[in-house]
C-alpha cells in the first residue's frame, strides 16, 4: 500500500501509534519502543481484507453476516483522515478519523451514517473515543460495534484476564452454549471463543510485553469478547501463522450481544483506554 495509507502519531520517547487507513486500523502501538499489539506476519495489507492483528474495526456487525463480510465492513474500506496528528498543551498526539456511508456500504446496509474515531496517545496510554451519528430525519438503525484488540504476549498461556469473574458467556466453541464464569481470572489453555456479557469497566491482563500489565477500561461497550484460536484453528487462517497462537490474545470491548438501537438525528458514543502499567 501507498505510504500515505499510514497514519503515525509520534509522542517522542519512541512512544508510536502507528494506523492504517484500510479500516482505520491501529497496525501499531510502541510505548518506550516496546511494541504492544500483535501483527501477524502473514497479515495482507492490500487493501482487500481485514489486516489480521492489531486493532481492526468492527461495524456494523459482529460475526457472520447475511449481507455483507463477517465482522462487518468497516475494517475493509479505507476511511479519512478528519484530523492529522496534532499535538495537545499536554504533549499527547490527537488524530481524527472519520467514515460515512457511501455506494459500497448502502450496497451491505442501506442507511447514511458518520462515524468518527478518535485516538489520543499519551505517555503509556491510548484512548480511543468514538461516536456514530444518525443523520437521517426517519429512519432508526442498528448496529454492533467492537474494537477487536490483538495484544501481543509472549506466552498466552501465562496470561490471567480478571474483571470476568461472575459474568455468563456465550462460548463459540461449544454451539454458542451459556455458561458462568466462576473463575477469579481467565486463563487460556486451549482454542477460546467467548462472548462475556454485561462486563465490568475494566480489565487487567497479566504478562503481556516486558512482563508488564495491561489495563482495559471501557464505557459503553457491556460485552468482552476474548478470542485465541489455538492450533487447529490457526491453520484455517491463511493470514496467520501455525505457530502464532501463543503470541496474541484477542481481548475486545464490543456492543455485540444486543444492538445499539439508533434514531433519527441521534448519536452514540463509546471509548476505551488502553494503558501499559
Ligand atoms: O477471522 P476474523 O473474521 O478476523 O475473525 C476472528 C475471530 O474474531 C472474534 O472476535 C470472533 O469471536 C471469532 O469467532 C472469530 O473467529
């Protein structure tokens, strides 16, 4: 792709937010040069699929689609730049992105929409703040939402994910069977697919890069879903390799297990910050 598809924001400190315009993925985030997210290194970055790793955007649908591409079609399309990298009195970095409706999208979802995303980087945070409006005068809509977060780990199955405690889930790989968590913190062991509904603020999970903690905290989004295919599965993903698996672990902020519900000339707002602890 074309260097102008990349976004950087540069906080000094080799402290980097790095987003490719191709569904306004965050491809990279450094803090003290240290890289947080995982990037698979059989990802395509032609243009014509979801970038396997870092920060794809989900909308307007979780999972399978009748009319569209699963996941929905906002990590396919590229989106704009609303607002270059600028830097705040703080010395944190501002970038606006921005997507609306056009032929394509109307062709999967027949209604006008903008949506904008914004991220702020700081000294060992991301935030991401953002909001779709409705601009019509008649019409509602309704939608699912999700930042599908890879974070890379060295090891997942040394990983504890807390904040799940108490929560029901959807599991995936069980038919979309309900079950309780009743664990203090989630561990991996095994290929994972779960929704965890009505989830709190926040989350923290253990042993990411340098044996730190990363710190999760979101508002508006009820659903945690926490995805790692394991093997088998990472064999079906021809944008994955076989041996990554231990690498990642997807945990993702969503308003996927109802939809928002959206009228006429309304908007609604979500955020999440990321933090290196
Ligand atoms: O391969 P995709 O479309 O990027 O999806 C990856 C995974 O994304 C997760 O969020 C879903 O819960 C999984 O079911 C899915 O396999």
């Amino acid at each position: 792709m074309a260097a102008t598809s990349v976004v950087v924001l540069d906080r000094g400190n080799n402290t980097t937010c790095t987003i490719n315009l191709h569904g306004a993925t965050v491809v990279s985030w450094r803090v003290n040069n240290q890289e947080q997210l995982f990037v698979s290194k059989q990802a395509q970055f032609d243009g014509k699929k979801a970038i396997r790793g870092g920060i794809p955007f989900v909308f307007p649908q979780f999972g399978p689609w009748p009319y569209g591409p699963q996941h929905g079609f906002a990590r396919i399309v590229r989106w704009n730049i609303e607002k270059a990298p600028e830097r705040l009195p703080s010395g944190d970095v501002e970038a606006i992105f921005s997507l609306m409706d056009s032929d394509f999208t109307r062709s999967m979802w027949s209604y006008d929409f903008r949506l904008t995303y914004r991220l702020i980087l700081r000294e060992k945070e991301l935030h991401f703040n953002i909001a779709i409006y409705n601009p019509s005068k008649d019409l509602t809509f309704s939608f699912n939402m999700l930042l599908h977060t890879y974070f890379k780990v060295p090891d997942v199955r040394r990983c504890q994910i807390t904040g799940l405690h108490g929560c029901t889930f959807v599991d995936k790989t069980r038919d979309g069977a309900i079950y309780h968590e009743a664990r203090d913190v989630v561990t991996i062991g095994e290929w994972t697919d779960r929704i965890y509904q009505n989830t709190p603020h926040e989350h923290i999970i253990t042993n990411v890069v340098s044996g730190r903690k990363m710190r999760i905290q979101k508002y508006n989004f009820p659903d945690t879903v926490v995805w790692n295919p394991w093997m088998d599965h990472a064999k079906d993903m021809s944008d994955f390799g076989d041996d990554e698996y231990p690498n990642m672990v997807c945990v993702e902020a969503g308003h996927v297990s109802s939809p928002v519900i959206l009228l006429p000339g309304t908007a609604f707002e979500a955020s999440q910050i990321l933090q290196v602890m």
